[in-house]
C-alpha cells in the first residue's frame, strides 16, 4: 500500500481510467469515420466499434467509481455473531501479510 493512503491510489486510478476512457473514445470515433467511409460492408467492421464502446463503458464506470471514499454506517446479520467479534480493538494489526 502506498504511504499517501487510499484517497490518492483512488485518484491515481480515477485518473488513469479516465485517460482509457479518452483512448476509447479516440479509438470508437475513429473506426467510425472509417467504417462511415466504407460503408459497412463488412461484417467484421463492427468488431472495433463494439469493443470501443465496451472499453469506454468500462473506463467511465471506474471513472465514477467512488467506493473506496465509502464509509460503513451501520452493521447488519450481527445476532449471531460471536460477542469479541463487534470489538476488534485489542487485535493487533497488522499493514502488510
């Protein structure tokens, strides 16, 4: 894990994804100038469009991924949990395997 905590690795890989999502796009308007040109005669001309588009779905979904910014508000299914399960304080920790 880095020392600048998990705040800048998510901003790191924010960054990065939306950088794949700027090459996505590139790659998808491009095929699609080309393919416009050719008419789409060949099957196989959706291929890139396709894959374009699914790597800019993918890339703007981790764009906007906020999840590691999340923070638990409350515990549920705790009825059966063992009773030193609720208080973890006095484990000790432990920052890498």
């Amino acid at each position: 894990m880095s020392d600048r905590g998990p705040a800048a690795i998510g901003a790191a890989a924010r960054q990065l994804n939306l950088g794949a999502a700027l090459l996505a796009l590139a790659v998808l308007a491009d095929s699609g100038i080309e393919h416009y040109r050719g008419s789409f005669r060949n099957k196989a001309m959706y291929v890139p469009l396709v894959s374009a588009s699914l790597a800019l779905g993918g890339s703007l979904f981790g764009t906007l991924d906020r999840r590691a910014e999340l923070r638990p508000v409350r515990q549920g299914w705790c009825r059966s949990a063992l009773p030193w399960s609720m208080d973890l304080t006095q484990v000790a920790r432990t920052e890498r395997q």
